[in-house]
C-alpha cells in the first residue's frame, strides 16, 4: 500500500476515533450527568432533596434532645390552591415517628392535579430526615371545591449531628394538570 | 463595595480590599517592568537584542511565589465562608419568594405576609417627570426586620430563577422554583438598605428592588403587631359595598402596578406573547369567567398568576371592574370584594 | 499538479483550500463582530442615561442575549478557526488540512446558522431574550417560540466546532512535515492543539444541555423542571461544565497568536517555550474542575464552594506563568512597536487586568458581592476585547501581508489602535466601579447613581465601534493596494510561513520543508 493511503487511513482512523470521543461526551452530557447529579445530591443532600419514602426500623428515641421541624408551604406560579402546613413548627426526638398534616383546597371550577416537591435546609440535615409516608410521593388529584388533610410522617435520624438544631422543610406546589393530560394523550 | 451593616459585611469588604491590594501589587510589578522595557529596550534607543530565552529556576520561582500568595489569600476567605454558611440559632426567619417581577415576604411562624413591588411612578421611567432620589430602588413594602438580631433569609421562587440581593447586609442568594435555599444577617445598625434581584428573570427584572428597613427590637415588634392588626382590617373591608367610582379607580391603580408589565398600559397586550384586555373575550365575557382567570390563573399559560393568592379581595374585585370597563370593553358591569370572596370559597 | 483557484462563485462553494476556507472564516467572523458589535451599541445607547428611551426591556434583554451569542460564537470563535486554517498548514510545513472537504463544510453551515438565529428578531415573540448563558426554566417554560431556533442554530454551531477541531487534531498530529517533532511546533500550534481537544471534549456537552432543553420544551421530560423531580440548577452545571473550557477555547489561540508576534518584535526568542506548553497544558486540564465558580450564589454546601474556589485560584499560577514568560522575552529584547507589537503589548497588559478581576471573582465570599453585577461585565469585557479580540487584530495586522502579499497603512493601524484602546478602556474600566457600587447585570435602566460611569462607558463604547470601521477600510485597503510586501514582511521572523512567497501561494508545501 502507498504511503500516502496508509497515512490517509491512519487520519481517518484518528478522525473516527475523535468523533467516537465526541459521541462519548454527548451520551455523557444527556445520560450520565443527570443522574450522576441526582446521585451526588441523594448522597449530600446537596440540593435539599430529601430522597424517596423510608423504611421504618426499630431503633430507639433519643429523648435528651428535640430538634425543631419548621414547615413552609409555597405555590408555584399559576397554583390557585389553597396549600399551607397544618402547623408552623413542631420540635421531635431524633428517631421519633412523626405525623403532620398539610392542608390543600382546589378554589377552582375543575379538578386539577397537584405535585409537591420537598426541599430541605440546612442541606446536611437531608440525610438525616426520613419520610416513611409522603404526600409528595404521590400526585394529588382534588375535584373542584374539594379539600383534603395530606400526610406527611418522618423521622429524624439518631444520628443527626449535635450542631442541628432546626431543619426547614419547604413544600413548593405545581399544577401538574396539563402535564398529565398531554403525557396521556400520547 | 460598601462596608455594609453587618459584621459580614464588614468582612468581605476586607477580605475585597485585601485581594484588591495584592492584585495592585501584581499588576504594579508587572507592568512595571514592562513600561521599563518598553523605554530601555527600544531598538530606536540602539538596544541590542540579548539571546536568552529558558531559565528553569526562574520558572519555578514565579510558580511558587504566586502559589504562596494564593493561599495567603485562601485561609480569610475560608474563614469568611464559613461563617457566612452558618445559619444556625436564627431569632427571626423570613421566606423571600421570587416573582416575575416582586418579592413576596413571609414572617414564618408569625402569620405576616405581604407582596413588594417597585413603586417608582412609570412616568419616571418614561422620562416624563423628573426621577426622585431613589429611583428604581423604592417599594411599596418594605422588608421590616429587628436589628441585632440574627434573621434568616430562607429564599425561593415561584416562577423562574432570581436572586435576592442587599449590598449592605453581603446577602446574595439564588431564588430557585422548586427548592429553598437560606441565608441570614445580623444588622447592628438601623437604617433602610436597598438592593436588587441578581438573576435574569425576564423583562422586568431590573424593575424588582429589595427595600430592608432595619428597626430597632421595639420598633420591630409594634410594626409587627400593627402589620396583623391591618390584615385583620382588610378582612373587614372586604365586607364593604364600593361605588363603581372607587372600584375604577382603584382598579386602575392595581392594573398598573400588577397587569400593565404584561398586559401594557393600554391594555393591548404584546402580541404572540401577552395577549390584549381590550375586546378580550375573557374581559368581555361571563363575569365568572374573568374572575376565574385572575383569580385561578390560565390553565394552560403559567405566566398568568392565580392572583388569587396575591391580592386582597378589594384589589381584584377592583381591577376586574376596571378591566371589564377601560381600554374601550365598557361592559358596564362591577364586581364587588364580597363577590370575590365568595368566589373564592364556592362549591 | 498545482493549477490556479477556480474562478466565480463557484471557488468560495466548492473550495477545500485552507487559505480559502480560513479567509471565508475571517470575513464571516468580521461580519459578525460587526453586528454583535451593532448589539452591543444599542445597549449602550440605552445605558447612555438613566430611563428608557430607545428600547423596550423585553428587546433590551434580546440585545444582550443576541450580542453574547454572535460575539462568542459567531466572531471570536471562527475568527480563530480562521486563523487556524490560514496558518497551521503553513506553519507545520504540511500542503493543507487533512480533511479539506470536511473543513469547507464546517464553514459553509455557519452562514445559515447565524442567518437562522438572526431571523429570530423578527419572530412573533422576538429573538431570544435569556441572556447567552440561557438559564432554565426561562429559557424552557417561560421562552418564547424562538428558542426552538435558537437550539437549532446552536447544534449547527456546534457541530461545525467540532468538526473544525478534530480536523485541527488530525492535522497537528498527521502532517507535520518531518523533523518538526510536538516541542519544534510554533506556539500558536501547540494552543490550537490544546483548544481543540477541549472542543471535543466540551462541545458535545453543550450539544446535550441544548437537546435535554429541547425535550424539556417539546417532549415533557423534566430534566430542569423542579415539578417533575428535576432541578434548574442542573442546568447550570452541565452549562458551565461546558461553559468554564469554552472560555479557555477562547483565549488559548489567543496566548498562541501573541506568542508568535512577541518575539518578532522583540528580536529576541520566546522565553521559557518548554514552560509555555506546560503552562497551557495545565491550564486546559485545569479548566475542567472550576465551573461552578459561575454558581457561588445557587446554593451550594459549603465543602463544594471551598473546592471550586481554590481550584479556580489555581488557575491563576500558569497564567501568570505565560504572562512572566512575554514579559521576560520583551526584556532586553530589541523593541519597536508596529500595529501588531502595540495589540499584543496592550494584549499582555488588559489581558492581566481582567485576569487580577477573575481573582478577584474567584474568591467565593467576595464573589457574592459581585456576582451577576458589572463588575463580572468588565472582567469577561477585559478578558475577551482586549485579550480574544485585540490578538486576533494582531494576529491579522502581523499575517495579512503574508495572505494578500501587500503591507497595509501603518499609521491607519496605529490609529486604530489608539482609538481602539481608548475607546475601550473607556467603556469597560468604569463598570468595575459600577458593579462594586452595586449595579446588576443584564438590566435595562438603573438607579441614579450608576449614571455618571454608564455615560462614559456609553461613550466610549462608540468610539470602539467608530475605531473598527477604520480597521474594516484598512483591510480592505490593503488588499487593493499596490504597496508589496516583502516575503519576510518583517525582521528576521520565526516560522515556516515567511519562508514562502508574498502572497503566499495557492499551495504551498506540497512538498515537505527541511527542519532544523
């Protein structure tokens, strides 16, 4: 073979490879960072997520100390409903099961469907606080005129660091109505 | 930078002017010895030209010499983060929440809240007045909190990104919808400090200042007492029978300070983005229709609100009837604050 | 072998000639800075005073996001990819690039690209208005119709970085004629070499964040949107994952540029080039670990803040390891300042200036005083006008008489030289002071006492623009003028491009030079 076609197969070897590089980092961008950052968040509490419904055990209630649970509600533009926290703050033991209730009205004329996302600070505090029912677990479904009470339980690890204090859970609401018309009409 | 009123604050325009300092010191070498060159070195001056052009030993000492200045740098700046990242044992806690285009404050665990809108009369902007000393940084609403003590800013949107930021108190935190995230200031001196939101958030987002008016513990407290004492009061008007007159007028005010942005003063709307009140067949149709749009918000547009949540029933049942009858819809009818109220609560 | 260019248009459409395809790039990128600088001028008009008085904020807000968009990808990028394909050819002893016919396609779909993205002022609901950094859900939810062209245009965009760069790898690596082994290549080589491996690696990523937009927008995924479980500052990280290198795509061929002018003009080599490499090395790698010091206010934990904040501190030691390496070569050096010495000087000068503001920056909790203010306005403004820009004017005030085989009008180039550095200086020196008294980014009006500073800057910036005309009628001067140039144009000057002909020829190389 010529040494000028073996040195036009090594550059075109050297482009695919290249390209193939190119691929690698599209695939990285859409597949892997995403849930490399959902990852690392779960694992930080980086963003103030506070991670999926629990699994209760067995463990015992730490009652020298009480950590204050403050609650905030907020809508997200376009939420009529009417959304707030059953109460302001609560204090808990660490590892003590907790039920408070979040109260939600639809003022509208037709029924809507709700998501609510938790968001938690101080961000370390996240690993520590454990859902086992939540009524962000689920979309919430209200007719119009309808209220309901919604659950949320908790419990606040054992091991929660001395340092924290007070942990404020956020709930933001969105209408998720049209989302899910659209998402079943496909 | 200004120093500021918290002890923060007082910080960071140290640790700014540090820095400043050594890059003036860099910059002042640098260049120094380049204007020398350029004056000594001229080949018009007879300057010969030298040949070297390595020495690893001076390679290596103008990478560690900036090296050790770099963490000289680092160790205050450490320290100042993490104090800043210290949010614990807060006294008093807000929720700052981010519109397009206003703040909403929150008193949590006090039952307070309230909308901040700029209150800068529009014919400043339009050149048609003179503008007054604190143009574009004055609002309706201030944020009142108590000095020397440490408040929490727990900050968040409702729409898109923004930020909240006051210079004085070296507070800058994105508002992110969907997530919280905190901040905190201890203020030592009382005093109004004005800031601005910080993050793109569409057109009218150098139209959305922060006022914080720092009161004293006394103060802070009656203004306290008084703001749950007028919420009360509004609920008390809401019951009141208003004459179409004062409904227009007052309509016209809540339009102007909360439908014109999108909707524009003549309420023609922007078109393929914000669409008319005039002849609009919402502003022109069953009444029950219109309120359900202002109060509830657009089903399938998110950038009309639920004003509902926002304004008191006397502002909508007002800026209804003044939709319904300005920019040429004269429908001739009115809607009144209990309408609203019992709109709201129906079914 | 060798025939002449063909003739008509047909030459520019079809040609796979690098010197073809690099000048296509610079009139392209000419273009280009002319309208993002258009952009530019309308904002400072109505900046000019206190008030609104020319445009409306949702038009001002298009302005700032269009003059972003042109500016980094429509000017200072191609301009370098043109400079690229004139001289690394050249300069490598090699006939042409190793993929010519890609390399004519990676230009031609930048035209209609940016004609795309252009046409979006006049779509119902206007051009993009998100800032160039186009931050979700603004620029998903709450976009206007536009931003699905804006996508597109970005993705067209991109892809002819791409390709552009892996032809600049495959080139470097392939053709260099023998004897010139990697430590032999001018620096302006080893620079592009560098830019274009962090253009593959972060391109692409770009491409992704545009693509999980587009699905947000169109296909109701959530990958920005907090009420399906996704988060808007995800965004901002895989943005700024590409974003940070893109910076640094947009300045390494500028340090390359400068280093080859320097030299010349010093009559004397480039000091500590074995340094330089390394130095640049360091930089690009570095320059993947530093994003999120775009992102000190999103709310970060505090152990990520400490990490991103020392990292970008580092950046600053290889920096100022190139800056210490021109300075030392201009020391005791033979000096005098033609049109190219002067943009490269004042290159050295305002690039460290801005290069101090981005220390500055860098320190997180001082960051949160000037973050999103102008005080970031005038470190980028500092990095990217007299830094990206100014080496590219040098670069082609140095190497036009070698392209088009006649000297240009040295006093026209000092005088739009001075023009330029005053004009600029005026415009963006006094944002500093704006931003630290407190004036945010990307706002249409502003409150009483920012207005003494925005009148200067207003000012100066149309004696910036006013400087460039006579920069656009200098070129094209040059080219028509019957004052020749010699094949060395200047003193003694390194590199294989002054041992061809003024002009050069259509083809030069094709065979391989001798090496030393």
């Amino acid at each position: 073979m010529s040494e000028a076609s073996t040195e036009q197969r090594s550059i075109a070897q050297q482009a695919l490879r290249l390209l193939g590089v190119v691929v690698a980092m599209f695939v990285f961008a859409i597949w892997v960072m995403p849930p490399l950052y959902d990852a690392f968040c779960e694992i930080t509490g980086l963003n103030g997520k506070t991670g999926g419904q629990y699994q209760a055990v067995d463990a015992a209630v730490d009652t020298s100390r009480q950590v204050r649970i403050q609650f905030l509600a907020t809508n997200n533009e376009g939420m009529p409903w009417q959304f707030a926290p059953q109460m302001a703050s609560i204090k808990v033991h660490p590892g003590e099961e907790v039920e408070v209730r979040y109260l939600a009205t639809n003022p509208t004329d037709r029924t809507m469907i709700a998501q609510a996302i938790p968001s938690l600070v101080p961000f370390k505090a996240a690993e520590y606080f454990h859902k086992t029912e939540c009524f962000c677990f689920n979309q919430q479904a209200l007719s119009a005129g309808e209220s309901a009470e919604l659950p949320l339980r908790f419990i606040v690890d054992q091991d929660i660091p001395k340092q924290v204090n007070t942990i404020t859970l956020s709930y933001t609401l969105f209408d998720v109505t049209a989302d899910l018309a659209l998402a079943q009409s496909q | 930078m200004t120093q500021g009123v918290t002890p923060i604050s007082h910080n960071v325009y140290d640790l700014h002017m540090d820095i400043f300092w050594w890059c003036v010191g860099i910059g002042v070498v640098v260049f120094g010895v380049m204007f020398y060159t350029m004056i000594a070195h001229r080949k018009s001056k007879g300057a010969k030209a030298a040949n070297f052009h390595e020495s690893t030993s001076l390679e290596i000492l103008w990478t560690v010499v900036p090296f050790a200045i770099l963490i000289i740098m680092a160790i205050p700046a450490t320290k100042s983060l993490i104090e800043i990242y210290d949010t614990k044992e807060s006294e008093v806690d807000i929720l700052v929440t981010g519109y397009q285009w206003k703040w909403k404050y929150e008193y949590v665990g006090e039952d307070v809240s309230f909308f901040s809108n700029l209150s800068t009369d529009p014919n400043e902007i339009n050149n048609l007045v003179p503008k007054g000393p604190n143009y574009l940084l004055e609002v309706d609403e201030p944020l009142v909190i108590p000095i020397r003590k440490k408040v929490r800013f727990l900050v968040t949107a409702a729409d898109v990104i923004h930020s909240w930021w006051v210079p004085a108190l070296a507070v800058k935190r994105d508002a992110i919808p969907g997530f919280i995230n905190e901040s905190w200031a201890y203020v030592e001196e009382p005093g109004v400090y004005r800031g601005q939101c910080a993050e793109l958030c569409g057109k009218d987002h150098g139209f959305m200042p922060i006022v914080v008016e720092a009161l004293s513990e006394a103060d802070y407290a009656v203004w306290l007492s008084e703001k749950k004492a007028s919420a009360a009061k509004l609920k008390a008007l809401t019951e009141k029978e208003f004459t179409f007159d004062e409904l227009y007028a007052q309509g016209e005010a809540v339009y102007g300070k909360n439908c014109a942005a999108c909707h524009q003063p003549d309420g023609k709307g922007i078109s393929g983005t914000f669409p008319a009140i005039a002849g609009s067949s919402v502003a022109t149709g069953v009444l029950g229709g219109h309120m359900n749009m202002v109060i509830n918000g657009s089903s399938n547009n998110p950038m009309m609100s639920a004003f509902g949540a926002q304004l008191s029933e006397v502002d909508i049942a007002s800026v209804i009837t003044y939709q319904r009858n300005a920019f040429g819809n004269n429908m001739g009818d009115q809607v009144q604050p209990i309408d609203v109220l019992k709109f709201k609560q129906a079914k | 072998m060798a025939h002449g260019p063909a003739k008509g248009i047909t030459r520019w459409l079809y040609t796979t000639n690098h010197k073809d395809i690099g000048s296509m790039y610079l009139w392209f990128s000419l273009a280009m800075f002319l309208l993002g600088g258009v952009f530019a001028l309308v904002i400072r008009a109505e900046l000019f005073e206190p008030g609104l008085q020319i445009v409306d904020p949702d038009f001002f807000n298009q302005m700032t996001t269009m003059h972003g968009l042109i500016m980094v990808f429509g000017a200072v990028m191609p301009a370098f990819v043109g400079l690229a394909n004139w001289m690394i050819p050249m300069m490598i002893g090699a006939p042409d690039m190793a993929l010519p016919r890609m390399n004519n396609w990676s230009f031609w779909i930048l035209p209609f690209a940016f004609s795309m993205l252009a046409s979006t002022l006049f779509m119902d609901g206007g051009a993009p208005n998100f800032g160039w950094t186009f931050y979700a859900p603004l620029s998903t939810t709450y976009a206007p119709p536009s931003v699905t062209f804006f996508i597109f245009a970005v993705h067209i965009m991109g892809a002819s970085s791409i390709m552009g760069a892996i032809n600049i790898v495959v080139t470097i690596l392939n053709l260099r004629a023998p004897g010139m082994t990697l430590m032999k290549m001018p620096l302006f080589v080893w620079t592009w070499l560098i830019t274009a491996y962090l253009l593959i690696a972060v391109m692409p990523v770009l491409a992704g964040v545009v693509t999980m937009m587009l699905m947000d927008i169109h296909f109701s995924t959530s990958f920005f949107d907090a009420a399906g479980g996704g988060d808007p500052v995800l965004f901002q990280h895989v943005f700024w994952f590409f974003g940070h290198p893109e910076v640094y795509i947009m300045i390494l061929p500028a340090f390359g540029i400068v280093s080859a002018i320097i030299p010349t003009f010093a009559r004397k080599p480039l000091f500590g080039y074995a340094s330089m490499v390394y130095a640049t090395s360091s930089i690009a790698f570095l320059s993947f670990i530093v994003w999120a010091h775009h992102m000190f206010t999103v709310g970060m934990p505090v152990a990520g803040e400490l990490f991103f904040m020392y990292a970008t501190m580092l950046i600053a030691v290889p920096t100022g390891v190139k800056v210490f390496n021109w300075v030392t070569t201009m020391f005791r050096g033979s000096l005098t300042f033609e049109t190219p010495m002067l943009f490269s000087i004042a290159f050295v000068i305002l690039f460290t200036i801005g290069g101090l503001s981005g220390l500055m920056l860098a320190i997180a909790p001082a960051d949160f005083q000037y973050h999103d203010t102008y005080f970031v306005v005038a470190h980028f403004h500092y990095v990217l006008v007299p830094g990206a820009i100014f080496s590219i004017m040098a670069g082609v005030y140095y190497w036009l008489p070698k392209w088009c085989g006649n000297m240009y009008n040295e006093t026209m180039g000092k005088t739009h030289f001075w023009l330029a550095f005053i004009g600029l200086n005026l415009t963006f020196f006094p944002m500093h002071f704006v931003g630290l008294a407190g004036m945010p980014r990307r706002i249409p009006d502003y409150s009483l006492q920012f207005a003494d500073f925005n009148m200067i800057a207003s000012c100066g910036a149309f004696l910036f623009g006013a400087a460039q005309l006579l920069f656009v009628f200098n070129v094209i001067a040059t080219i028509r003028s019957k004052n020749k140039a010699t094949d060395e144009v200047w003193e003694n000057p390194e590199g294989l491009e002054w041992t061809v002909a003024s002009p050069a020829p259509y083809h030069t190389f094709s065979v391989a030079p001798p090496i030393k």
